[in-house]
C-alpha cells in the first residue's frame, strides 16, 4: 500500500483550501523511514482568525437547516471516507507510523457520522411547565454558535468525528485543529467535505502548533464551546484560558494511567492477550492503554511468563506500510526520546526489568522495544507519569484493599480493568474503580458504542461518544416564559 502522488497539505477555511498567510510550512517525516513525506502549511493567528470568521458567518444558515437534511451531508461523508479508507490508512502510517494492517479508523470515523446522520431529532427533549399561575414555560435547546475541537495525533479520525459530528447535527459550525504530528488525515478528510458538498465555512480544518492556533482558539471570543482530547498539561492551559476570555465551555479528554487487576482466578490466557494488546496497540500511543497490571501473587508467575511469551511471539515491528506488520514506531523524534527517558527512569527505579528496555538495535527509525517492568515501586515515576509508550509495568498483590488502595493511588482516572469469575467482586471493583470506564473481563481499546467515554480526576471533564450524552455538551439551554393573559 502505497502514497497518492498528491498530498493535501493546506488549510480548509470557507471551503476553500488556502495556503498559510505568512507561507510557513513544516515538514512531515514518516517515523518508520525517516523519509520525508509532505510539507505541511501551519495555521497562522490570522488564518485561525480567518477559519472562526467563517463559521461564525456560515452559522445562521446552517443551524435553521432541519436535522434530515444536516444529516444528508454526513452520510455522504461517511460513504466518502469508507471509498478512502486505503488512502487514509496510507496517511496515517507515513504520518504517525500506524501500521496499515490494524488501521480500523476510517469504518469507526464513518459509522461515527452515520450514526449522528440519525441523532439530530432526538434534541427535542426540552421540558414545559404550568406550575406557575397564569405562565405556560418550556426550555428550548439551542447551539452555541462557533464550536472549536482540538484533537491528537493517536487516533485522528476517530477524535475528529467525535468533536465535528455531535457539534454539526445540533447546528453549530465547527473549527477543527489536527495536531501537528499527525495533519494528513484531517487534510483528506478535508477534501471529502468538500467533496460532499457542506456549505462553505461549517466546517473548517487547520493544522498548526498548539502555542499558535491552539491557543488561539482557547482565548477566542467567538469561540463558544472548545473540546479537547490531549495531554492533561494542554488541557490546564485549555482550561485557563477560556477563563480568562469569555468562559466558553470547555470539555476536556485527558491521559491515563489506566490500571488492570488481574485476580487468581480469571481466565489468564485471555487476560494475557488482551492486556498485552492494550499497551502495545498502536505502540502503546493510548491514552486508555492499561500500563499498570495488577496480578494476584499466587498466578503471578504464570501470568507474567505468558505475557513475556506474547511480547516475543505475537509483535511482528517493521515498516508499517507493509501488511502483517503490528507494531510502529513512536509518533515521531520528540515522542521516542521522551519513551527512552522513562524507560531509563524505570531501569533506575528499583523495578525488574523482564524484556525490552530501549530501541531495537540495528533498526532505522524511532521504534520502542514492548517493554515490561515488574514490581516497581508505586512512587516511582514511571507507575505515576503517562508514558505513552509500549511499556507496562506488573505489579503483584495478595488482598483485595491493597490492590484497590494502589489502582486508584493516581491523579488519572479514565480506564480501569478488572479480571475475575466472582460477580460479587467485579461488581465490588467495577464500583470501587475511579474511573470514567471500568472494564469487567475486558479492557481497552475495548470501549462501549453506545456509551460515554471520559475521565476521573485529572483524566477530563464532560463525556463523548453516544448521541444521548455528547449531544448535550453542544447546546445552550433556554428558559421561555409565557405570560398568559
């Protein structure tokens, strides 16, 4: 599988692709080669300026549009990008160096708009009232207005479906930023909405530095409502700055430090293999990925023997153009040399280290061995910071309490496992668990279709994912009363 000959690299602003005002670019080299892929142009402030201007302009049209017929231009979206899925997977693996072999995120971002092609009747749900003399009342649900969505460089067109699509049907316009490490997604998927014929300015897509057009956007006063899926530190500055501008809601996806707990008697081979799958898929570049285990002590042996064996076994590292490759490189240069510091912080930490440790010798490109830790101190920097890396840490444990006390000892709190046959105890942990989703015999990317996802603590605020709740983070609710004569 192979590059289109033409890449998008411009900006989306008013349905128009544009290049940068003050013509700067920035280069995009494939993490797995090291090659250069594409220039990129980088949003300005006043191409950030430019892309709010014309939402705010295309906002009066497009929000008195029925839902059916916002809904129209999502279908055709979503069948655009399934026809595309070989280009965007292409994308994505020279970009991010996600293996083309495991690249769902085009069916995942269509079936995303199709189902919100379908949500849009469903905000009817305001309230009446005749509880006050001589009044009938009712609420009314309406859009904010311009609506900006910042995304990472994980899983782009997954986060990008998720900020656009419950924005857009309610009938807001949208500003969407892509990260820097990862634009050539967005940019296609750019070319796909004009291709589907949205009017111009409802949905923008930049790409740019967070200290620019992200920041531009957090402090925007015509910005109404901003969602973030990134690092716990941007989300703090995110949030700081819609204070100090007009205190646009902000809804916030953050990391974690997700923790799964492993008891005597779960079934290990599975544990083993989806565990195992959770911190190296998409070479441990998470935010959900489980990077502390928990084992009960009297299966601790065989289970961490079997996880070995699956790290040795099962990952297959290489160019991530090339089919039966599952394991990329880190996203790009900055990524990889800050995996290499917290492995080098764990090696100092007290912890044993069973496998991996570094970057594989003799192999071009900013690849992590899948690395695994055993019983690390719980104050050590690597069971307390976010990695994102393919590199877990196994813990043992005797009680109940004590691995309790321990998975919940973390600032993160957005997805928690746990493995047993005991319903009591599940239903005990899937309670006790500070977490936004707790996994029973299950754990991430497993997540639910029809339910929220967010965090606890540190790991976020607000809830995406299902019509019923993300749909409610895009609208204004208005008290209307009715003097009766």
């Amino acid at each position: 599988m192979g590059l289109p000959e033409k890449i998008e690299t411009r900006l989306f602003i008013n349905g128009e692709f544009v290049e940068s005002s003050n013509g700067k670019t920035f280069d995009i080299i494939n993490p797995a080669t090291l090659k250069p892929v594409a220039k990129v142009h980088e949003a300005s402030e006043q191409d950030t300026d430019n892309a709010v201007a014309a939402a705010k302009a295309a906002f009066p049209a497009w929000s008195e549009l029925t839902p059916e017929k916002r809904g129209s231009y999502f279908k055709k979206l979503a069948s655009l990008i399934r026809e595309n899925n070989d280009e965007l997977a292409a994308l994505e693996a020279s970009s991010m160096g996600r293996p083309v072999g495991e690249f769902i995120d085009a069916y995942a971002s269509a079936a995303k708009w199709d189902r919100y092609a379908e949500a849009g009747y469903s905000v009817q749900a305001g309230t009446t009232s005749i509880q006050t003399p001589g009044f009938v009342n009712m609420t009314f649900r309406q859009p904010y207005g311009v609506v900006a969505g910042i995304i990472p460089w994980n899983v782009p067109l997954l986060f990008l479906a998720n900020k656009l699509a419950p924005a857009l049907i309610v009938g807001n316009t949208v500003v969407l930023k892509s990260s820097e490490k990862a634009p050539l997604t967005s940019a296609k998927i750019a070319t796909l909405v004009q291709q589907a014929g949205f009017p111009p300015g409802v949905i923008n897509i930049i790409t740019g530095f967070g200290n620019v057009s992200g920041s531009i956007l957090s402090h925007h006063m015509d910005v109404r409502a901003l969602s973030f899926t990134g690092s716990s530190r941007t989300g703090r500055l995110i949030q700081a700055a819609a204070a100090k501008s007009n205190l646009k809601q902000v809804f916030l996806e953050l990391g974690g430090k997700s923790p799964a707990v492993i008891f005597e008697d779960a079934d290990l081979e599975k544990a083993v293999k989806e565990t195992a799958h959770s911190i190296q898929w998409n070479s441990g570049q998470v935010c959900m990925a489980n990077s502390r285990i928990y084992v009960q002590d009297t299966v601790a042996d065989k289970y961490i023997d079997l996880f070995k064996q699956n790290f040795e076994k099962e990952i297959k590292m290489g160019d991530t153009l090339e089919k039966g490759v599952n394991h990329g490189p880190q996203a790009d240069e900055a990524q990889h040399k800050t995996v290499l510091a917290y492995l080098e912080s764990g090696k100092q930490s007290g912890g044993e280290l069973i496998t991996g440790g570094g970057a594989p010798s003799g192999r071009e490109g900013y690849y992590i061995e899948p690395t695994i830790f055993k019983n690390t101190p719980e104050d050590a920097k690597i069971m307390k910071e976010e990695i994102f890396g393919p590199v877990v840490n196994i813990n043992v444990f005797k009680s109940e309490y004590e691995v309790l006390t321990k998975a919940n000892a973390t600032e993160y709190g957005l997805y928690a496992s746990v493995y047993t046959k005991d319903i009591d105890r599940a239903m005990r942990f899937a309670k006790g668990l500070e977490a936004g989703t707790v996994g029973v015999n299950c754990t991430s990317p497993v997540t639910g279709v029809d339910m929220p996802f967010g965090g606890y603590k540190s790991s976020g605020s607000g809830r995406e994912g299902d019509p019923l709740y993300s749909l409610d983070n895009f609208l204004e609710t208005k008290s209307v009363l009715i003097k009766i004569s």
